[in-house]
C-alpha cells in the first residue's frame, strides 16, 4: 500500500460517483491552465481573458442563453454516441449525421405537401431516418465485412460535407437566394418556437432532455439496453448468452446516427430556416459530441450537464472571435485539451485516497 | 495528348507524396501496436511550421525539418497519454486532430493568403524520397531484428517483453517516427506543393493516409500503390471539372476510401492487422 501524506492510496475497481466528478473537474482545470498558454502566446493575460470570457457568457443576461442554444445540438448527437460508445461502435461520424439530418428536413420543409401542424413534426422524423440512414452504410460494412468504422463513419462526413455543398449550389439552390449558396427560406410552419428575445429553439432541447431520459431509462431496463450493455462489456459473453450482435448494433447505431439527425433538424429549422453552407449548419457539433458523450462516462443523463458544459466553451468561442480577435478554431484547443486530460486522468479512477493518519505507525512498526 | 498525360501524372505524384509519407510513419506506429488518428492534426502543424520557419529563413528545407519536429512533438503527446497513461488509443488521436487544426488555425491566422518565396518544386525530392523510404521501411520491416522488435511489440507485447524487448520505448519511438512523417507530409503542402498556408489546408489527407495503412494491409510497399491510385483520384478531380460538378469530384477521394475498404477488408481477416493494436500494454499487468 503506497502513502501520500496522512492518506493511504488504494486501487478500486469501481470509482464512487464523487469521485468521478473531482477527477472530471481536476481534469478540466488542467486542461483550462494549459489553454491559458495559448492566451499567453497570443499576447493575451490568461486571466484577462477567462475573465472577459466569463463576462460574455455567464455573467451576460443576453448571451447566457446562447449556451442552451449551444447545447441542443451537442445534447442530441452527444446522447446518440453515449449508445453507440456503450455498444463499442466508435461513430466518429455524427457530424455528416447531423447534415444528413438537415438535408432531410430542409426537403420536407421545402418540398413536401404536409400540412402546418404536422410539418415540424415531419421534419422531425425526416431528420431522425436521415441520420440514421447516414450511419447505416458504414454500420453495415463493419458488421458485414469488418470495415473499421473509425475512417468508414468520417469519410462519411467529407461525403455529407460536399453533398449540402453541391445541393446549395445545384438543384436546390433558392430562387430568392440571389446568388448566394442556400436554399429558399422556409415556410413559417416550418420554424421552431424559439424563447423570445433568444436564439434558444427550446423544443430541439426538450427533446434531447426527453431522449436523455429516456435512454437512461431504456438501458437500465429494457432487454435491448440490457443486451447492449453485456455487448460492449464483454463480446465473449454476449455470444453465449444468444444476444445477436448484428440486431443490437444495427438498432444502437440507428439511435446514435438517428439523434444526431435530429440535432440537424433543430438547426435548419429553429436557427437558420434555410439549408446553407455545411460549416455553417454545423459548427463542428459532430465532432464535440464525442467530448460530451466521453465526459459522460457511458451515463445519458449526465451528458445533459457535459453537452451545457460544451456549450459553453461553443459560446465562449464567440466570445473570444469578437473580444480578444481569435478565430473560431480556438475552441478545437479547448476541445482537443480537455479531451487528452480526460483521458489521461482516467487511470487515477482506479485509485482512491482514504484518510488514515493512524496507519503510518502500524505500518513503520511492520517493517 | 502526351503532354497532358505527363503533366497528369506529375500532377498526380505530387498529390501522393504526402499522402505516402504520412501512411508509412502511420503504418511503423500501429506496427508496434499504436494506433493514431491524429494524423490529420500532425500534419496540419506539420504545415504551418514548415510554412513559417520557410518564410522567415529563406530555406524549405528548414522548413520541412521544422516540420518534422512539430508532427513528432505533437505524436510524442499521443504517445505520453495512449502508452504512458494507457488512455484509449482512439480517443487520444482524436484529441491530437482537434488540437492540431485548432492550434494551427489559432497559430497560423496572421500567415494566411501571404505566398511562399523560396517554394520547392511540386516533384521535388521529397517524392523520390518517400518511394526510397518506402522499400527501406518494408526491407527493415521484414528483413532486420529491429523489424522484428516492432512486429513483436505489435503482435504480442508480452511475450516481445518476456524476450527482453522494452515495449514502451519501442512504442514511443514508432509513434514519434510516425509523427515526424507525418509533419513532413503536412510541409511539403505548404512549401511545394501549394507554397502557402491556409487554415485547413489539409482537407481530409491525413485521414486519407490513414485508410491506405489499412488496405495497404500495413505493408510498407503497398502503401506506395495505395498512395499512388488516390493522387491519381484526387488529380482526377481536379481534371474533371468541366464535366462534373465540382463538389461530387471533391467528394470521390473521400467515398472511394469507403468502397476500396469494403472491396479489400473483406472477410478475409489476418490480413496484416498487428494482433495487440489499439490495446494498451501495462508492463508485468496481466
């Protein structure tokens, strides 16, 4: 047994919820005082800027919502890849999801006869089949013919990328568009409610909510969740207890793929109303999910707190483009960062502290 | 007609030579049983510093050696965190490509749009280089006792270890060598191939590479094939403009990847796939 001071160091296999969490918030304070350099580089006081970072995003009465508006998206590709993640499929592809989402929406939007009332609905369930359908082909490849679907899913994003590039620029480019690249507007049955005076379209993250909820629930009960559980846990088990990996990857990954279309819906039609430049429908949500799902350790519920989280540095991105003259790109560091601290705090997990002052005489008298 | 052929295939070469360079230093890390998808990250920085330390000292070649240093620094903190730590390969190299494009993007703003002065040449000898590199590495590979260090630390870490082979180092050294070539596929886009930097001037290559480490079926000499048939496609995109809409051309490399996995992957398993790749080793753990 090793010492640190009055506490001894022992290994756990299971880590105590608090105990996540302060390893969690250790990491991401480290990978904040790291990111402080990047400041420091540009010639910018770290402090200086976390404190104007703070003061556009948290402590703003207008721009604070624009971390919720941040989160709906994160929130539903992040829950989507908790269930691909937890079945060990590594969808790295939500992102061309996500746009597949959009580009199915934004067809029934334009294009479909569906009366008002049921046209956001439509859309809704367009964008769930579009994601899903997005991520079949790769899902199938691995289960098929074992295609690593690391590279098959984002090759899948640099297809999905150049299809809405060649959509708004091709055959649905908007009448009223003047030359520029996007689609007609959308009609107004088409919009989501957004919470006035904000960009927030509150019913994209009520449904994320709900399909936390429900996920959470799904695979602490349901046989599926079961049987997806035992999968990414442990193959050689699953095969003996007769669960069909085949079915069970199929349907995790028409889940992951599918809320990630979701996500793209809530875009198009709650901010934007129009399909436009893929960079713009996204903002690199795809690919943040994976931060948010990882944050939440496995757990649907807490990615609501990780995708808030995200949103928040989404947010602060803005922040820093406007006040302190940084690209945008500035939030991959933030991502990139936490994301290795996280990882490389992981094996702490495994080892916890107990206070035992007492123990080092026992012990000297020992040896 | 010949002249258009020929400026064809020096085009073509061209376009594959980062894309050789970066699948052989990929193919040497998951050879010992490292798996890094920070390729596209390393390679971006790989750009801007060969972009920058060109610009500033008048001499490419510096340029590419800064390069090299940026990619195998940025592959040292893959190794730190996936071998050191144990972390999860996957996740890791995917922290090391946001990293590199945000870094980069960050970094390289006040270089934007601004030409290269001293550029190489398209074909320059970076290209015959990395075919060099490409028969070294495989007669290494398969035919010293280093290669077979490497391939041992890939296949079974422990019995490697059990044969006094220090997995770890071997490790470390693969995935650094890995990013050093890595950078300097990212340097000769910005100081030959198209002697400037953009944000994201690596457009997906590094990915690309990736995917030709595994149907070239981590085989050093295949991977000049594989690099070759996607600079032609990524040539041919360009070619091709006038009859095809351009974003469908700028799509093919990308949807080719996916149909020429499916076509080689197959069932057929053991195709080269180092046995311990992508799990981490713990010294004595069982």
């Amino acid at each position: 047994m090793k010492r640190l001071g009055p506490f001894s160091v022992e290994r756990v296999l299971v880590p105590s919820g608090a105990w996540v969490l302060a390893i969690s918030l250790g990491a991401i304070a480290a990978a904040l005082v790291a990111a402080g350099v990047i400041f420091w580089a540009f010639g910018i006081n770290p402090l200086r800027a976390y404190a104007i970072i703070f003061a556009g995003t948290l402590a703003d009465r207008r721009a604070a919502p624009e971390i919720l508006r941040q989160a709906a998206p994160l929130l539903l590709a992040g829950v989507g890849l908790v269930l691909a993640f937890r079945a060990q499929f590594w969808n790295i592809g939500a992102e061309g999801q996500l746009l597949a989402g959009a580009v199915a929406s934004t067809g029934v939007a334009l294009f479909s006869p569906i009366p008002a009332p049921w046209l956001l609905p439509a859309m809704f369930v367009a964008g769930f089949l579009g994601g899903a359908l997005w991520g079949l082909l790769p899902t199938l490849l691995r289960l098929k013919l074992e295609v690593n679907e690391v590279v098959s899913t984002l090759m899948m994003n640099y297809v999905a990328l150049f299809s809405v590039e060649w959509l708004i620029h091709g055959p649905w480019k908007g009448k009223t568009a003047f030359g520029f690249a996007y689609t007609d507007t959308f009609p107004e049955a088409a919009r989501l409610a957004l919470i006035p005076g904000t960009r927030v379209h509150w019913p994209t993250l009520v449904l994320g909510i709900a399909l936390a909820g429900a996920l959470a629930f799904f695979l602490g009960r349901a046989r599926l969740g079961f049987e997806i559980r035992v999968l990414g846990e442990n193959p050689t088990a699953a095969r003996y207890a007769g669960i069909d990996p085949f079915r069970t990857i199929l349907l995790a990954m028409a889940f992951s793929a599918g809320a990630a279309g979701l996500a793209g819906v809530g875009e198009v039609a709650g901010i934007h109303h129009k399909l436009l430049a893929p960079g713009q429908v996204s903002l690199g949500y795809g690919y943040a999910a994976i931060i948010v799902a990882w944050l939440a350790r496995g757990n649907p519920l807490a990615a609501i707190l990780t995708a808030l989280f995200l949103g928040l540095i989404f947010s602060s991105g803005d922040v820093m483009k406007v006040s302190l003259q940084m690209p945008f790109r500035v939030t991959d560091v933030f991502n990139g960062l936490i994301l290795f601290f996280l990882i490389g705090s992981e094996r702490l997990l495994n080892y916890r502290l107990r206070w035992a002052p007492g123990d080092r005489a026992a012990e000297t008298a020992d040896a | 007609m010949l002249e258009w052929i020929l400026t064809a295939i020096v085009r073509a070469l061209a376009v594959s030579t980062p894309l050789l360079w970066a699948s052989l230093g990929e193919i040497y890390a998951e050879r010992s049983g490292v798996i890094n998808l920070g390729v596209e990250g390393m390679m971006i920085l790989g750009a801007l510093f060969a972009f920058v330390v060109a610009q500033v000292t008048g001499y490419p070649v510096a340029g590419l050696l800064a390069a090299a240093a940026a990619g195998g620094l940025a592959a040292l903190l893959h190794a730190f965190v996936s071998i050191t730590l144990r972390a999860n390969q996957y996740v890791s190299g995917l922290a090391l490509t946001m990293l590199g494009l945000g870094l980069a993007g960050v970094l390289g703003r006040g270089w934007e749009g601004i030409p290269l002065l001293n550029a190489l040449p398209e074909i320059s000898g970076l290209t015959y280089l990395g075919l060099l590199l490409a028969v070294g590495l495989w007669l290494v590979l398969h035919h010293t006792r280093l290669g077979m260090v490497i391939r041992s630390t890939g296949e079974s870490p422990a019995a490697a270890e059990a044969l006094g082979v220090n997995v770890h180092l071997v490790r470390y050294l693969c995935v650094v060598f890995g990013g050093t070539m890595a950078g300097v596929a990212g340097g000769f886009l910005s100081v030959a191939y198209r002697p400037s930097w953009t944000e994201g001037m690596t457009a997906g290559l590094g990915w690309i590479a990736i995917a030709i480490t595994i149907f070239a079926g981590w085989d050093p000499l295949k991977a000049v094939g594989g690099a070759l048939f996607f600079g032609a496609l990524f040539h041919l995109s360009f070619r091709l403009q006038a009859w095809v809409p351009p974003e469908a051309l700028r799509m093919m490399p990308f949807a080719f990847t996916i149909l020429v996995l499916a076509a080689t992957s197959g069932r057929r398993r053991g195709r080269g796939a180092p046995e311990a790749l992508g799990l981490p080793y713990a010294a004595g753990e069982r």
